[in-house]
C-alpha cells in the first residue's frame, strides 16, 4: 500500500470513528470506567470516623500518633488495545472482513479514550507479539494506531493469546483498561488471563463472521487453513465432519466465555454484519 493510499484509508477511518467516539462512546466510556482507579494522595492525623484499614502503621509509630492515608480517584488511565492479528482475521463474507472491523473497534476505543485524556497503547499479537507502542496521549499517536492497525504485516500467521497476556502482565505495571479483539480461535490461556485479570480492568472482544460457525455441504472442497497455511480437501458432504467442525468451532466460543466469566473480565460478541456500536454500547451501560 502506497503512502497515499494509507492516508487516505487512515482519513477514513478517522473521520467514521472519531465521530462515533464523540457523539456516542465518550459519555458511556466515561461513566464505565473513570474513577475506578484510586491512587495514593498524602498521611494525615486520624480523624473520628476514618477507615481504621488506611492507617498507616510506619508513620503512625514514628510520630506516635494515629495517622491515616488519603487516596483520591485518579483522573487519568491508561486503555491498552491488544489485537489479534494472526491469519484467521483475515476472513470475511457479505463484503466485510474481521480485520476490517477489528480496526474499527481499536480506532473508536482509542478515540473514546483521548476524548477523556487518557493514554493509549497497542500490542499487536500473533502467536508471540509483533508490535508494541507504549501508552501515550494525543490525536498523532492514535492516528500512528489506525496506521499500524491497516498496514503491519504480521511475521507469523498463527494465535498465542496466553503469550499477549504474558507480555501485558510484564510491561504494564499499573491498572489499565484493556481491550482483547480477536476472534479467540486460540485455548490454554486460561491461567494468564486470570493474573493479569488481577491488576487490570479486562475486556474480550470477539468478532467473528457467521459463515465459520457452520460448514455448508458443497461436497469435496479444498480448504485453507489460514493459521497453517496447509490446504486439505475436506468432504463437506459429510454430515459427521460438518458436526466435528461445528462442535469444534463451539467448544473454543464456549471456552473463551466460561474463561473470561471465571476470571471476572468482560465479553462482547459481535459479528462482522451487525453494529459493533449497539453491541459496546450496550456493553459500557451494563457494567
């Protein structure tokens, strides 16, 4: 993709969600996660009434004297996107792909965040992470974002989740406020998920397409496996392999709710043909 090209394509992605960030999201982003975060503010003298579980006991056995810490809501976060893009987001029907629909979600998020003044970074993941921009503030860095988001050519094709998480956990020290969007066609990640759910405020965004939770039965068919890159002639004809597949498809859904609702993160789903701006909305004003 030329220059030109990018930035006409960046433009377009600008104006679509940046309009959505500010008519739609903003309010809604802020009321569902602002001031969730308390941050160490001064000790003072106990005062009657104070939370006996603030007192702070080392400065309370130097002076003597009772003396409580005092916390106030931070007025700034920190929103870290993590997106998938291993080879299956490549797929797409009905005129839209998942990636094109992921870059969406990332962009009105981002948007969403810089309305409120916070800072925004990226991990761009396949099966280990390809791409990470530190958190910052401003319109150029998300616009780096979209960027990144439109032309990064992933090295490998294939999903690692647990390995994202791994590098979240080990980078972002302080609380964040994180986006995962993928289609999480990936397992086992179910123990890192659960550590780095401790510190940060965790969201799974699935986006998938409805023409991979069933096989059609169009008898003998090449088939790529856009992780692998192996071609394998399946007989979709078949009804047992058209059952395997869907069971198959299900059991990785399945396991990416039950694992998120366990380790206490939030799940949106949303297909590539339906508004992802109604399903995050709805979202944000359940939490």
């Amino acid at each position: 993709m030329d220059t030109k090209e990018l930035l006409k394509k960046v433009r377009k992605i600008e104006i679509k969600t940046k309009r959505l960030s500010n008519h739609i999201f903003s309010g809604e982003y802020h009321s569902s996660f602002k001031g969730r975060g308390m941050t160490f503010s001064e000790v003072r003298q106990y005062q009657y009434g104070d939370d006996i579980r603030n007192i702070d006991w080392n400065v309370t056995a130097r002076y003597n004297e009772a003396h409580v810490k005092v916390f106030e809501e931070e007025r700034e976060l920190t929103m870290v996107l993590m997106v998938d893009i291993s080879g299956s987001e490549g797929f797409g029907s009905k005129n839209q792909f998942k990636k094109d629909i992921v870059t969406e979600i990332a962009a009105t998020m981002a948007f969403s965040a810089t309305q409120n003044n916070d800072k925004i970074g990226l991990i761009l993941f396949s099966d280990n992470v390809e791409l990470y921009i530190p958190p910052k503030k401003g319109r150029s860095h998300v616009l780096r974002i979209i960027r990144e988001l439109i032309e990064f050519e992933p090295k490998s094709q294939k999903t690692d989740i647990a390995q994202a998480l791994k590098f979240l956990s080990g980078t972002q020290k302080k609380k964040a406020i994180v986006f995962v969007i993928s289609d999480f066609m990936s397992e086992n990640y179910e123990q890192t998920l659960k550590i780095a759910s401790k510190k940060h405020d965790i969201t799974g965004v699935r986006v998938y397409d409805i023409r991979e939770e069933k096989i059609p039965n169009l008898g003998m068919v090449s088939m790529l496996d856009a992780e692998t890159g192996k071609v394998q002639l399946v007989d979709t004809g078949s009804k047992s392999v058209r059952m395997n597949y869907e069971k198959h498809y299900q059991e990785r859904v399945n396991y990416f709710k039950d694992i998120f609702s366990k380790s206490g993160a939030g799940v949106v789903n949303t297909r590539v043909d339906e508004n992802y701006v109604t399903k995050l909305l709805g979202y944000f004003k359940s939490r």
